[in-house]
C-alpha cells in the first residue's frame, strides 16, 4: 500500500515508537489514514504478527481484505471485555 505524503510522517513515528516499545497505538482524527498506515506497517513487517483491534466486525473486514500476508489477527473492542 502506498501512502500519502501527510501519512508518511505518522508511519515514521510507528518505526521510532516500535523500536523502543512492543506495543503502540496509533491515536489519530477520524478520516486521517490511520487505516492505511495500520495495513501498510503490517505488510512492511511480514516477521511479526499483529493483534489489530477494531469497534466493530466491518472495521475488521476492512483491514483483512487490504493486508496481504498471513501475521494479522483480528479482535474487536467487546471480546477484550
């Protein structure tokens, strides 16, 4: 997946948080990319798996139908209560 411009700063605070931290969140305005930066971190990183947490099943769709590969897994916010 290719960014944009705007994105590329935000992925590259992901690659900073990431190599102190093993867990990050990436807290941004609704409609801002978080979802294509979330897809584009996964697919650049096929050695790791992720857990990617979403309100809703749609959300999760989402992010299965646009991440090639096989590291993501999908929760959504209800089963971590």
């Amino acid at each position: 997946m290719e960014l944009y411009n705007e994105n590329r700063e935000s992925y590259l605070r992901l690659q900073t948080l990431f190599q102190n931290h093993n867990l990050v969140g990436l807290d941004q305005l609704t409609g801002t990319g978080k979802t294509c930066i979330a897809i584009k971190w996964v697919e650049d990183n096929q050695d790791s798996n992720f857990l990617i947490i979403t309100p809703d099943y749609p959300c999760a769709y989402s992010y299965h139908k646009n991440i090639e590969g096989n590291n993501a897994y999908y929760m959504t916010y209800n089963k971590l209560s």
